[in-house]
C-alpha cells in the first residue's frame, strides 16, 4: 500500500494561508460516528491551528454520508468561505457502499460546480473499519486535518 506507515496529515504552516477571517461549515455524518467525530477532531484542531477562531465555525450532523448532499448545500446559503463535509462509508456485503459512494462523490462535486462556496471532500470510503481508524486519527494521519487545510486554500483561493 503506498501509504503504508506514513502519516499524510502533516503540513507546513508557513504554507497556508492566513485564515483568521474566514468562516467555515462542517457537515458531519452520525454514521458510523467513531470515525467521523475523530474526523472532526482533526479538522477543528487544524483550523485553529491556522488561526481560525471558534465563532468563526459552524457545525452541523446529518443522519449518515448520503445526506451531506443536501446538508452541504443548506451550508453553502450560510455566511461562510468554505464547507468540509465529512462522513464514512465502510464496505459491507451488499452494494449499498457503491451506491452511497457514488452518490456522495458526485452530489459533492456537483455543489463544486453549481454553486461559489467550495465544498472539500472528507468522506472515508474504506474495505474495513481498521482502515477507517488509521485514516481518522490513526497511522496514517487525519484525512479531517488534510479536509480543514485544503478548506483554507479554497476559501483563500475564492476570495
């Protein structure tokens, strides 16, 4: 696996830009809620890592990743320079994961293309649980950490 033993959440900060005025949405699944609350943990910790202050972030949960669609668009009509949504799709035995895979992926690129305020895919699409966990906190990083910094370059980029 090419990530295998490397944490990809790392970056420099003199890299990214200033963000002490922007504000940002964040969509969060409550499926499978492990994941997506350490999900969360690593975007919250980065935004204000990167000056961003806590009024300055709005948080909402919608029941699982197919309704970050329409929970993303609702966000998009709040005041704020860029949406994380974040969710998990675990692979089961049925194609209920392809189904909900697809449809979040192409929901959220459609809200990329229709409307102004960016939106950043945080949506784990993972074989088993133990690569949901070394991809939200775990070995591998926090793909949270990686959705909050590119948020920043959007919402910079945007501006």
């Amino acid at each position: 696996m090419a990530t295998e033993n490397n944490n990809l959440s790392e970056y420099d900060k003199a890299t990214i830009p200033n963000a002490k005025n922007f504000r940002f949405g964040i969509v969060v699944s409550e499926w499978n809620d492990t994941i997506t609350e350490g999900l969360y943990k690593g975007a919250i910790e980065a935004l204000l890592d990167n000056n961003v202050s806590e009024e300055n972030i709005i948080r909402w949960n919608v029941p699982g990743s197919y309704e970050l669609i329409f929970g993303c668009k609702k966000m998009q009509q709040q005041p704020v320079d860029a949406v994380i949504a974040i969710g998990s799709v675990i692979q089961g035995e049925t194609k209920h994961f392809d189904f909900v895979c697809e449809g979040v992926a192409q929901g959220i690129k459609d809200l990329n293309v229709l409307h102004n305020v960016p939106v950043i895919f945080c949506v784990l699409t993972d074989n088993n649980i133990q690569q949901s966990i070394d991809r939200s906190g775990g070995k591998h990083g926090n793909k949270g950490t990686e959705a909050a910094i590119a948020a920043i370059k959007m919402a910079e980029l945007n501006k």
